[in-house]
C-alpha cells in the first residue's frame, strides 16, 4: 500500500532548549540558512511524501506560516526583481499540502499521534520527529518506505547508542531477520539502568501501519506520566508483527544543544556557498586549539 501521510508532531514546548524556545517554536531555530523543521520536511517530500499533517500547539503558527503562501514578502520580492529568492521561498510553500491538528494538552508522544487519527484514517502513515535530523544518501524515510513495501509491517528506525545514552531512548530488543533488520520482542521506553542488555534506540522516524491507533486508546500514561508510543509500539507487537530497522545514515539530535552545534557544523560544510570559507575558519580555529 502506499504511504501518503507524514505526522510531524511539533507540539512540545522545546524545553531542553531554553532560553532560545521561549518565544519561538524549537523547530523554527536556523541551522545554518534554514529552520530545523525544514530539514524535515525536505527529507519527507525527497521520500516521495507531500501530504504532512502537523501536531501543534499554541505559540507554533510560525511553522505554519513558513510552508504557507506569503503574498506580503512574495510581492516585495518580486517588485524589487529578486529572482533567486523569490525563487526560493516560492519553493517552501509549494513543498507540501499541509494540515494542522492542535494537540490541546501535552501529554506525550503516543497522544500527539493519537491527534492525528481522523485525518490518517485507515492507511499506513509515518510519523517522523523534528529534533532528529537523518542525513543520508537515500533518505532515511524513502528507505523505511522500501522496507514497508516488503514487510507490509508497522517498522522503527533504531540506531545503536552509547550504553550511557540508552536511558533517554525508547530501547528495542529483537532477533536480526535480514542484516539491519530486527523482528522485535521487547520495547522499553526510557530504560532504567540495567533493565535492558540492548542498545538499539528508536529514532525519530516511524513507519505505522493503522492499527497503531487502536494500541494507543488502550495505552495508559507510562514514563513521565505520558501516553506513550513505545507502549503503544510494545501492544502492537504482540497483535501484529513489529520490525526495528538500523538505517543508513548519521543522526544529529537537533533538541538537544550540543547535537544542534553538531548539525550546524554538518549543514555548514555541506553548504555549498558556505562550505567552502567555512572549512578554513574551522582548520583556522582547531590549528589555535592545540
Ligand atoms: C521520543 C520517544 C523515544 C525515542 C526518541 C527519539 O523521546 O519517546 O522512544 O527514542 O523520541 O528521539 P523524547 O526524545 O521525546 O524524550
């Protein structure tokens, strides 16, 4: 079946990120010329997805506006004969068709999801988080969707974290069906120490079959008081199969300050402007380090 739908759940208050997030949304922050959130959504419309449906909150219309028509700047630009960038923010709002669902209460990943029920319906869908930036050859999206064309399966990227780092994930265990692939037995969400013997980490990126909603109706609050998905994920396994999928590609938690620096940095050198007199900055600035 194809996949048509991408849930971006943008409600959190970003506070891992204060006091830059006070005031505007966490996925609005620049890494390097454009908002984290952007990064996003290239990397779903790249997957061959246009169809996005937005969990907001309030104080987040800017991430809204910024995929939306601009008449105002549109017509500035165009008056004042600035090709390029008319060009280029012509481009964003014609990304992708988007909806936006307000999530009225912040309680947790699972409900977010839970939010975008009606407008899924009864078809397979991904739900990919804003803070965690894929870069990859082939997107990490359009390979989860390769995988879900042959499993026909609900699947979760994972990747392998340092054992000091496994608390702060939602941790799979499973038995390695074809090399990267994992038929999974056990999900635990924020693992306390010793817990789990595993270090495959769920990342931002999920690829849902519908009868995830059901599971989640019948999720009650876990770590943190929150409704979450791991749970959901844990009950889904065990009605359908679950697959946990280590992508190709690296990952920067773009929530967290040290992992945006790090992005910054990646986007930077990359740039193809930037990159260039960047590179020289940072020899410049290391040869003084040591
Ligand atoms: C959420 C999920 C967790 C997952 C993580 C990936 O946690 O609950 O299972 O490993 O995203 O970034 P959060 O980062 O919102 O605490």
């Amino acid at each position: 079946m194809q996949i048509k739908k991408a849930v971006v759940p943008v409600a959190g208050l970003g506070t891992r990120f204060l006091p830059a997030t006070k005031a505007i949304p966490k996925e609005m922050l620049t890494i390097v010329d454009r908002p984290t959130i952007q990064y996003i959504v290239e990397e779903i419309v790249a997957s061959g997805i246009k169809e996005v449906v937005l969990i907001t909150s309030a104080g987040k219309a800017a991430i809204e506006n910024h995929f939306d028509y601009s008449f105002e700047l549109e017509t500035f630009l165009a008056q004042k004969g600035k090709r390029d960038l008319l060009r280029e923010v012509r481009n964003i709002s014609r990304l992708i068709d988007v909806v936006s669902v307000r999530q009225k209460e912040p309680l947790g990943l699972g409900h977010a999801v839970m939010m975008a029920e009606t407008v899924i319906g009864d078809q397979p869908f991904f739900v990919v988080l804003g803070d965690d930036l894929v870069v990859s050859e082939v997107p990490c999206v359009y390979q989860m969707k390769k995988l879900f064309e042959e499993l026909d399966e609900s699947i979760v990227a994972v990747q392998r974290v340092p054992e000091n780092e496994v608390h702060r994930y939602g941790i799979v265990e499973g038995e390695e069906v074809s090399p990267g692939v994992y038929k999974v037995n056990r999900l635990i969400e924020k693992p306390s120490p010793g817990s789990t013997s595993s270090n495959l980490a769920i990342i931002g990126r999920y690829c849902l079959r519908p009868e995830i909603f059901g599971c989640l109706h019948r999720t009650l609050p876990g770590v943190g008081g929150e409704i979450q998905l791991t749970d959901a994920l844990s009950t889904l396994k065990n009605e359908r199969a679950l697959y946990a999928y280590e992508f190709q590609g690296s990952r920067f938690d773009a929530g967290d300050k040290l992992g945006y620096l790090e992005a910054t940095v990646h986007f930077a050198l990359e740039h193809p402007e930037l990159g260039g007199p960047f590179r020289l900055f940072l020899q410049d600035m290391i040869s003084k380090l040591s």
